[in-house]
C-alpha cells in the first residue's frame, strides 16, 4: 500500500512539473489523432472545474479525505484489492491536496495543475486517474470479487 501511495504520488507531481516545464498554454500538443491533447490549465475546482469558487472548501474535503484514508481505512485493510485501493486513493488525493497547499495563489487556495485533455471531457492529471481507477476497482471487485481465493477477498 505505501509502495503505491508514494509511487503514484511521485509520478503525479514529477508530470506536473514536466507539465509545467514543457507545455504551452497556448499551443498544446495533441496525439493519438487529437483523441489527447496535452492542455496545461491551472484548476482551481474540482472535477470540470466546478467549485471553483470553493477551493478552501475543497482542500479542507480533501485533507479530511487523505486522513480518513490514512488514519482509518488503510489499518482495516486486508485484502489485496483493498490495500491497493487504499495505496492508489492515497495517491490521487495526496497529489491534488500538494497542489492545494503549495501553489499559486496561496495555501488552501492552490490551483491544480492539470493536463490530459480528451474531446469533449475534463482536463485532469496522474492524481485524477489514481482517484478514478480507485472507483472503478472498488467497484469492480464489489460486484465480481476475488475468484482466484476462497471469496474472503470479494
């Protein structure tokens, strides 16, 4: 669980400084026959950039999350797809919270550096994936569990 928590924040922040680094705003870089496009923008909501009047209110909601998870669900896990999701939700929140607390315009305030573009869908980053394949596991293994073991897993 730590290995993925420090592994999947290490990357998030290392793409956000090359992001950061590398991107023009103005002239993003697009792949895949424009099904990616490299966009850097500066969000300082949440997901579609909505709540962006509520930052503080978001860093607060996601310290409280980071801890939750740290303090009460990582111990309780057991299962391998539950140590995993504990590692990787670890990840995702600990990028975006960085984000929040160091960056421009302040602490709390922070703006999220956010790049991966699709057609017709937000802009997010590594953090943002570490949280939604979270999701998507959870959910996979509530519906189908673990049909390798003996179902102690599901």
């Amino acid at each position: 669980m730590a290995a993925v928590a420090v592994l999947g924040y290490t990357l998030d922040q290392a793409t956000k400084v090359l992001a950061e680094r590398h991107l023009d705003p103005s002239d993003p870089p697009s792949y895949l026959g424009g099904l990616l496009t490299l966009r850097l923008i500066h969000n300082s909501g949440a997901a579609f950039s909505l709540g962006s009047g509520a930052t503080v209110a978001i860093s607060v909601f996601a310290l409280v999350a980071f801890l939750v998870v740290l303090v009460w669900l990582a111990p309780r896990a057991r299962h391998r797809w539950s140590t995993l999701a504990c590692g990787m939700l670890l990840a995702g929140i600990a990028g975006n919270l960085t984000d929040r607390l160091v960056r421009a315009p302040g602490p709390f305030r922070g703006h999220v550096v956010d790049f991966f573009a699709l057609p017709h869908f937000a802009i997010f980053n590594v953090a943002d994936i570490f949280i939604t394949a979270t999701a998507v596991l959870v959910v996979l293994v509530s519906l189908f569990g673990d049909r390798r073991g003996s179902g102690a897993d599901s």
